[in-house]
C-alpha cells in the first residue's frame, strides 16, 4: 500500500536533528511522497528547498498563514508568486482565516486570503486551506473565488457536520488527520468521516501536531511523524466501513489528481 500525507510541517525545528532518518522511516513506511507546509514566505522557501533535497518524494506549498496575514507586503507576495512557480510547489497555502487568536485583525486576515486566492487563481494551482472561528466569512470568500479556482482543500477539517456538507457542495476536498483518533475531541469527526465521498477524501498528519492518541507505542515527546498516516488510514477505514486497502487507493488517487503530480513530475523530468 502507497500513502501521501499531504501536511506535514517538515521545516518545523522538532525534525532538526533528525528530519532525514524521519523522511526515510515514513517511506519505509509506505508513505511514499510528502508535501510540506509552507506558513509564510521564509517557512515555504524552506520547504522549497527541502524538495530540492528529496525530489520526487517532496512537495511542497507557498503561502501565509492568517496568523502572519499582518507583515504580508507587496513584496513578500512577490516572493510568494516566485516560489509559487517552481514546479515543485503544487498548492497555494497555507492560508484561510483565523478568527480564534487573531494574530492578524480578521481585516488584514481577509485581504491576504484573497491576495493569495488571486494568486492561486493566476497560477492554476490548488489552494491548501486553514480555518478557525471563521467559517461563515471563509465561506463566502471561498464561494466568490472558486469559480476561478483548480481545487481546494479543508487542511485538518475538525468542524460541525453542517460546515463539512457545505464544504463538500462547494467541491471542496477534506483533509483528515489525527485529530480523529482522539476520543475527547474527535468523535464527532470520527462519526461524520463517512460522509465524505471518496473521491475528496485526503489524509495527512500535519506532524509534528496532532499525534494519534491511538497508538500502540507513544512517540518520544509526543511528536507527531508522516510514518504515522497508515495508521490514521486504519482508523478513518474503520470508521468507513472500508478496508484499509481501499482506503489507502483512494487518498493515493485522490492526493496524485488533486496536487497533479503527473504533470508536475512530468515537467520535473523535461
């Protein structure tokens, strides 16, 4: 079985002394490629250059997450766009709002939302998205630009049932991590899961966040790793109905068709 996490903060400090073992252990594992979060401009030029030491197994994303909406200047989404064009960076993100903490006023939050919504828009690319106490407003932005968009994706979607369908009658993808596999917290999501058609369902780890409470053996200082998305895929299988195989077939799919990694590799070897 083939797995792709499709969030995994690999530039995170936690994998400094250990980051290639840790790329090595998960594709032992299975899990075959990677795409890692890009949070600002200097986080996605280190993801950037992570692929550069792992291509064809790396990927990467460009974007500003809500919390640093406030220091995102022309110059900076100049940055942003050249990076963004680098065949290895396969999505627009992370970027949404965040209404929770508001490290950035939800103002300066919404104009880079739709400043790097116009960006992925420009270039074709799908956009990886983050969301917190502000569904209703990311909503309606989302419904305005995606028209214009090639594919979006709900990254660790951990909302209500309602906010899932209408997510999904957007044509939104979901992005299940290990918040399902906490029984404090995750339950609804355990019990919603079955409602996402195969066809947009994404699994990622968002590590070194968001270990599973369900392992056997808990991680040292409880960090979360990519080997760990098989067993994320065991519990959203259960959850399913499905086998894990099937799961494994479909997230697989789904994360080649929805990054396009055909063409991106294609274009990697020309």
């Amino acid at each position: 079985m083939k797995w792709i996490d499709i969030g995994v903060n690999l530039t995170n400090k936690r994998f400094n002394r250990d980051r290639d073992s840790l790329i090595h252990s998960a594709v032992d594992a299975g899990v075959t490629q990677m795409v890692v979060t890009g949070t600002n401009p200097a986080e996605s030029q280190a993801a950037l250059t992570l692929t550069k030491q792992y291509p064809g197994i790396l990927f990467a994303t460009a974007g500003c997450h809500p919390h640093d909406a406030k220091s995102l200047n022309e110059s900076e989404l100049c940055l942003l766009e050249s990076m963004a064009r680098e065949n290895a960076v396969v999505a627009i993100g992370e970027c949404g709002l965040d209404f929770n903490r508001n490290f950035s006023t939800p103002q300066q939050q919404i104009s880079a939302f739709k400043r790097q919504l116009e960006l992925a828009a420009k270039l074709k690319k799908p956009v990886f998205l983050h969301e917190r106490d502000a569904f209703d407003s990311q909503y309606q932005i989302l419904k305005d630009y995606l028209p214009s968009l090639v594919g979006a994706v709900s990254h660790c979607f951990t909302g209500s049932r309602e906010q899932l369908l209408a997510y999904l009658e957007l044509g939104l993808h979901i992005g299940i991590t290990g918040w399902i596999c906490d029984e404090r917290r995750g339950r609804p999501l355990l019990e919603m899961v079955v409602q996402i058609p195969d066809e947009r369902l994404l699994l990622e780890t968002d590590a070194p966040y968001l270990t599973p409470r369900t392992l056997e053996t808990k991680p040292k200082g409880a960090r979360n790793e990519p080997k760990f998305l098989p067993h994320i895929g065991q519990v959203v299988a259960d959850a399913r109905g499905q086998s894990l195989e099937h799961l494994s077939t479909i997230s697989y799919r789904n994360s080649r068709r929805f990054f396009r990694l055909d063409r991106v590799e294609e274009e990697a070897q020309s």
